[in-house]
C-alpha cells in the first residue's frame, strides 16, 4: 500500500525479493520473485491465490475479516505511529488562516476513498466532536489516493485531507517540496494499521512461513538500508479483535450524529 516516493517502492521491492527468497528456501512452491502491480490492491485481496498483500483496517474489518487471514502488521518509526497502530494528520495549507478544526466549517474536505481508515474513518473520528449534526463540510471530493489529496490542498481545490502518519513520513522525507505549503492542523485518534493478509485457504503452516520470512527480514543485514528508508521496525501478529476498535470509532460518530465525512 506504500509504493511512493520511488525510494519506497524500490525498498519495498527488495524487500519482497527477501523474503520470496526465504520463502522459496523453506519449501513453498510457486513464489513470484517480484511483486504483482498488474492488478489494482482491492483486486488483489480476495483472489484464491493471494499469497501475501497489504489491505486497509477499515475494508479488513467491514468487509474482509472471515474472508482473508491476518499475517501481520507492520510498525512503523515516524511520528504518530506506535507500534502496530497509527493516526492520521489533517493538512491545511499554511496560509490558509486556519488555526482549528472548526474553522474547516463549511471548507472543502479531500478524501482518497470511503472505505479508507485514514483518510475517511479516522478524519471522521476526528470531526464528529465538532461536526454537530450530519453536514460539516461545505463539500467533499474523492482524490483516489493520498498523494492526490496532498496535491488537492496544496493546489487549493480542497481546504484540508487527513494524511496517514506512514505516507506523510515517507513524503516528508523523500519529497519535501509536496508538503512545503502545508501544515499539520491535528491529529486524528489512532488504531490498528494496515495489516498484511493472506488467503483465507492459507494453512497454519503457510502463515507461520510468512511470518518467519517477515521476521527474518527485520534482522538481516543486508536489509539495514531497506527498513531505515521503509522507516520499518517490526510486524505484529495482531488478533482479529484489535481491528474491531475501527468500527467502534465509526460507532461513536454516528453516535454523535455524523455517520460520514460530509
């Protein structure tokens, strides 16, 4: 789900290559050597023959849960993330006069997409306090990626976006001049991160393969540079109740009369 800036998805594919590697040696049949970038993610994550992706908590939790396998989540070192969990940043632009939340009333709100965690559960979570009632944002626009949503607001066609930790660091570090104009205005509660799955046929054993791949590539030191520019410091094997405290954000918001960013 991180593939940008391009130090990234060069990171990420050398760490794929590791552990299809450590897979390979272990015994299992038919490892790709390199990632598949053929088929969007959300295609990806129901196929019969997934053998390892990386999905969104809040499309895990509402619609794949029984239909995929945890493996594990990634930790991650930038600021706002702890552990397996994370938050997002709300964005505004510097000289936008915006010093609150509440002064986005009425403003254009970026989104990537409906069924995000971060960009549209966690901003919600974050404005259902102040929204009072359903209608909060004067209008709403879906960007189909946070990168996209950074632009929306540098460029002025949105007021504000809710940025996860993980991107905005990557960003921040590999290219600062997006983010230049902009400013952090809050932070949004946290939860459980992007987790990485599997298919739900997996057996016990092809999970723990997985997962000792995953493992040994925290340690290895032909990796040091690969997870210094992933900013990655582990993998948690979470239980699947950790991912239902996204939904319980989700109830909470409409509890409080705002049932979607809008």
């Amino acid at each position: 789900m991180y593939l940008a800036p391009p130090p990234v998805a060069e990171a990420t594919d050398a760490l794929w290559a590791f552990v299809a590697r450590r897979l390979t040696d272990a015994g299992m049949e038919g490892v790709p050597g390199t990632l598949d970038r053929s088929i969007s993610h959300d295609d990806a994550w129901l196929r019969p023959d997934l053998l390892l992706s990386q999905t969104c908590g809040y499309p895990y939790v509402t619609s794949l849960r029984g239909n995929v396998r945890l493996v594990a989540t990634p930790c991650y070192a930038y600021p706002g993330c702890y552990g397996p969990d994370m938050r997002s940043f709300v964005i505004v632009r510097k000289d936008a006069g915006i010093v609150s939340l509440e002064d986005l009333r009425g403003r254009t709100a970026a989104i990537n997409s409906r069924d995000s965690n971060s960009g549209a559960n966690l901003f919600r979570a974050a404005i259902a306090p102040v929204a009072r009632g359903p209608r909060f944002f004067g209008s709403v626009i879906e960007t189909g990626g946070h990168a996209a949503s950074i632009a929306a607001v540098a460029e002025g066609r949105a007021d504000c976006a809710a940025i996860d930790c993980i991107t905005y660091g990557h960003v921040a570090r590999f290219a600062p001049e997006d983010l230049a104009d902009l400013a952090v205005l809050a932070e949004t509660p946290s939860g459980p991160g992007l987790p990485l799955i599997t298919r739900a046929s997996a057996s016990d054993d092809e999970v723990a393969l997985l997962r000792s791949a995953l493992e040994a590539a925290l340690v290895d030191p032909s990796l040091a540079d690969v997870r210094d520019v992933l900013a990655l410091t582990g993998f948690a094997a979470l239980d699947d109740s950790r991912y239902e405290s996204l939904l319980e954000l989700e109830r909470q918001a409409a509890a409080l009369g705002y049932p979607a960013v809008a």
